[in-house]
C-alpha cells in the first residue's frame, strides 16, 4: 500500500494512446515530434520514439540537456531562446553532443545570439525553424514576415527547417476546428514567404492535441503541415476530457488521493475532502472548467475548491453514500503537463497490477 | 549571470518580515508558529525559529520528517491524517526521534487511528488539535462539537491541547475582518464546548497572513488566540499585494524571467512574452486577482495569460518603452507557497548583493 497522495499512470492506456496517435500520423504522412514538456520522462520519451516518433520536442535547453543525457539524439526546442549567460554555452554544449539539435526563433536579435552561440562549434547539426503566430497571441512572428526572418537566419550561416507555430486557441470547447483552421492558413503563408524568398521549406510544424487527435479534424490531402507536436495525447487529462477530446477511459494519468474529511449538505450531496490539493494537482483551471480537475470514479462530482494539500470535492445525491473516511479517489487533474511538473516519480501500473517508477527527469528543468 | 527563470528571495526583506510578525505575536502574548508549507526551505525555518517562533506548522508527515531531519523539534502537522498505509508507521518513526509532535484531528476514526499508530510508542511528547471549521467549509467539525471529539480523543489515551481553525475564507478583498471575526468566534466556542467536557483547553490557534498581519485587526486584550499559523507573511506575493496586505516593498519573492518575445498593440501596449510561464509561477489566480502575478518593476502591467513556459504581459502605454528583448523582469506570483514548491532551490540575495543556495527540502513533501 502506497501513501497517498501519488501520481498513477496506466501502462497499458498509455500505448493505446501512444499507438493511435502514432497511426494517425502515419496515415497522414507525417512526422510525429512528440512534446516531451506532457511527461517530462525518458521512460515515456523511449516509448514513444519506439512507436516511430521522429525525435522530440521540448520548451528549453535544460529539458534538452535531461533528454539528451538519456540519448535522445533529434530534439526541436520549440521556444524562442534568448542565449544570454550560462544558457549561450549550454546551447552549444547540446551540439558537441552529437545531437540533431533544431531550435525556434522569433526576432532577429534571437537569430543573431544563436548564430554567435554556435559559432565555434559544428553546425551540421543545428537547424532553425521560424515561429509564427497563428492566432493565439503568444510569441511567434506575423505568417507574412517568416520569408524575412529565414532570409536572416540564412545570411548568418544558419539552416532554416522551416516554420512552426502552436495553435493554443484550440484549448475552449468550440475553438478546436477554428484553431485548426487557423493554424493552416498561418503556416501555409508562413511557407510561401519562406519559399518566395528563395528558401526550401520542408518543415511545417504544428499541432496540439486539440488539433491533432480527431479524426474530424484530419483534412484534405493537400494538407500544409508536415510534422505535428501534440504533448497531452499520451497521458490525458479532464481538459481534453471536458472538451471532448479524450474519452475518460483513455486517460492514462491520475492522482490517487484519500477522503480524510466528510461533512454531507442538507441537499443530499456529500462534501469530501481529499488529501491532494494544488501541490499534487496543480492549479490550472480553465474558464470552461467545471472544476479543479475530475474524479474517475464519480464522474458527477465536481471539485469545487482546492487548497495545497485539499480538494474539495461535492458528490451531488452522495450524502447516502458509502463515500467513506478512508476510502481512494483517482483524481484527474485539469491540466497533466504542470500535475506531473509536481513530482518526481510516476507510478506506472501494469496490466497486472505490476508498479515501476518512472523518474521525472526533466521536472523543473525550465532554463 | 544566473539563468532565467529562477526564484529570488531577497533576504534584507525577508528578516524584515519575520521580526515584524515576532513582534507582533510578542506585542499580543501569543506563541508564533509559523506554517512551513510557505517556504519548505530549513534556511527560512531557522530565521523563524530565531525570532522566537515556539515551533513550526506543517502539512503533511513527509514535511514533519524534512523539518524533524533538519533539527526543528516542535512540530504541528495541522491537518486531519488519515494513518493507513506505510504513513502510520512513519507518524510512530517521528516520534522516536524525541521531537514535541503536535496532530490535528476532525473525526473520530481520525482519533483512533492515531491511538492505534502510536499504540506502541512513547507518546509524552505527542498531543491532538481538534480541528473546526470557522466559516471556510473545508476541513474540520462545527465548533460545538470540539469537546466530544476531545472526549473520545482523551479516553483513547492522547493528550488534548485543544483546538484550532484556518480561516481561508480571509483570502478576499472584503472578507479579511469578517474573517478574522469569524475565526475568533468558532475558537470561543470550540474552547468552551472542550472545557465544558472537563478538559483543560490551552491550545487555540488560528491565523492566515490576512487575519493576522494586520494592526487594525489585532483585537481586544481577551482575544481568544493562544497562537498564530501564518505562513505567507514571511515571502510575500501578488495575492497579498492585491488584498492589501502586504505592500509591495515587503515582498521577498520573485521569480527573475527574461523578456523573449515583444509585440506592440496598436493602443499602444507594449505585449511581452517573458521565460517563466505555470511552471515557475504555478497557475494559482483568485478570481478577483489582475493577472496571473505581478510585475516589480511595472506596477501597471497586467499579467494576461499564461502558458507553461510563457507569461503574456502587457504594459500599458507601454509601446514606445525601452522594454527591449533580453531584459530581465521580476514576477511576484500570485501565491508564493506553490510557486515556491516549484523550485529545487531559492537564490537568497543578501544585502550587498551577495548570493546563497537555500534548498527547498520540503518540495513536493505532499503524503
């Protein structure tokens, strides 16, 4: 018996998740570049490439380095680095590794400190890929201005992949299709103004899970993308599940907790509070959200507060209810890549009931 | 030059923090005990306990053994445990090192499986809470019902110190005095429902940073506080800042994040995109917070959005500023406890800009 609360995951919903996504990609043709910020594992990271990933994606030079030390050998730092300090060297310490190393860019300052980072070590390895705005507000470059700025990164002696961008508007329930949408015509322009100005682009990267995971959302065979990054897909979480992306029985990930207090209401619902709160749960909760994450077990219940260590979870008709001191709760949190930034091991279970721990190397690696 | 992002705490402040509320405790006649959940770092717990702290509040057995491992001696684990598993011997395994271990308690089965995990174990040093609610409905019995719950907690053999309550309800831009009233009241009754079952009740214990780091709400000279859980007060954050609680100047947390991306709106803001994103400032955002944190050096800018490695902040009329690309910025998160629970280490800068590495031994303690 394990002490609560710790973080549970499904081996054998983890590789249907990881096969399905890896399928479709196949059936579109083309490239999966997993984002390894969902898991933060090299046990997971390891699984997926085995399922034919072409390398990973990653938001820093620190999760490169984790992943790298565990042989990863083709990352894409999606994230507009600002090499200044320690992080210059760090960079160009990833290239002597051995690593095809592929790295985001936004600005012209950005190129130029990569160029300068890079420029006593082989760059045979290194490529840059311009981001684009798609919609969503974040970092990234007007679609028009990508022919510019892969014209620059050129001139200072870098390669240019091509183009991506992240289409997180997806994340509302009616956003995914309009983001979808979105994210094509962004990068199709983005692709054109690399190609007009004289450039190869083969590299037309998008993809959340929101836009990737539907089979509704697959579209025309003239499709302009030709990687995709989704992260949440492995594990799940009650986002995608409240937006109907993941069904819940294909969440593979979730908090075991302990109902430590109980008061019922006079309405009949039961008032629970259980041992995991936002240390172990995270606080993410979207405008949308019905709560602060779900209850596998109870999916009527709705947990309406959360403090450090306590969520407060209401069962609607529960107060007749064994739902007693004692008992365990899976609770699954409304947002799995910062729930799992919170731990250190995962337990992943079996079919069998069998349990290993799988380090989360990369937690907290954000520089 | 330090990689972005990373947690700052200035020390200069802090020791101000911590001798202002030493002082008021000492002012009142009431112990301090401050919560450790705030900072989880031994350093911070040591400054505490040189003010004059009588011990410290943690929430879980995991932080009681962290701090019990690093010398702390009187420890209060103010939250209801549930004692299966391997955590009840580990709740015998603290009281074998000859610390003073202080539990709360909130039911009955609560009570007897604390008997029955200190069954055969020197228990001189161990006491009970009873734990009530004050008005914030999470953990806890109603007030009136202390004295049967200290009944059954005394004929099961423990020693009753009395009662206490957390009155999170004070994190509110209007609720702090009510609060703070609230808190008092079920106290009172909860003393004098322990009392009037013949037991002495010389435990009651209360206090948020809102209710008690304020002079207006320091109250008559027969307050029923016998001591004080405040735990923010020493670090400070956005929340704090928002309510009015603590000025900005006394603020001793912040997370330093680089400037990585820059677009102006035509209304004039300047929209930056900085390196710290959920996963170094956590998601925690009240509904009636600004943002997502708070920026030092901008007062107006507004924190908008946030994703796990990007936070969207813009200043106002902030287009034609030198807020350039590379810059550094300090973010004050809107709650300091789980963004603290985010780093292996804080930066302490002292007063000549002199730099340490405090270990935030308690991270992701949670079971």
């Amino acid at each position: 018996m394990r002490d609560t609360p710790y973080a549970r995951i499904d081996v054998a919903v983890l590789e249907q998740n990881l096969a399905r996504m890896a399928a479709y990609a196949r059936a579109r043709g083309v490239a999966l570049r997993p984002h390894a910020k969902t898991h933060k594992s090299p046990d997971i990271a390891a699984r997926q490439l085995a399922h034919g990933a072409v390398g990973l994606t990653v938001a820093t030079v620190a999760e490169a380095e984790v992943f790298a030390a565990h042989g990863v050998d083709d990352l894409f730092i999606a994230y507009p680095l600002w090499l200044d300090g320690p992080r210059a060297a760090r960079l160009a310490g990833l290239l002597t590794r051995g690593l095809r190393l592929r790295v985001g860019v936004d600005s012209v300052e950005g190129v130029r400190m990569l160029a300068d980072a890079t420029a006593d070590v082989d760059r045979s390895r290194l490529s840059v890929a311009i981001e684009v705005d798609c919609g969503h507000h974040r970092s990234g470059i007007e679609p028009h201005a990508a022919g510019e700025l892969a014209q620059r990164a050129h001139d200072s002696g870098l390669t240019v992949d091509g183009v991506f961008t992240f289409p997180g508007q997806s994340y509302t329930p009616d956003g995914m299709s309009e983001a979808a949408m979105d994210e094509r015509r962004a990068l199709r322009v983005a692709r054109d103004s690399v190609t007009a100005a004289g450039l190869p682009c083969p590299l037309v990267s998008g993809g959340s899970t929101p836009t990737t995971a539907r089979d509704e959302l697959a579209v025309e065979s003239d499709d302009v993308l030709t990687e995709l990054r989704p992260g949440v897909y492995a594990l799940g979480d009650a986002q995608q599940w409240e937006l109907g992306v993941i069904e819940p029985a294909s969440i593979a990930f979730g908090v075991v907790t302990t109902i430590v207090s109980r008061r019922d209401g006079e309405d009949g619902a039961a008032r629970l509070i259980v041992d995991a709160g936002s240390k172990a749960l995270a606080s993410d909760r979207a405008s949308w959200a019905s709560g602060y994450g779900r209850v596998v077990e109870h999916p009527d219940a709705r947990i309406v507060a959360l403090s450090e260590h306590h969520a407060t979870i209401v069962v609607p008709h529960g107060a007749a209810s064994d739902l007693a001191l004692g008992e365990r709760l899976t609770v699954v949190p409304n947002h799995v890549c910062t729930a799992v930034n919170l731990v250190d091991e995962l337990v992943a279970v079996g079919r069998h009931g069998d349990e290993e721990l799988w380090v989360v190397a990369a937690r907290g690696a954000n520089t």
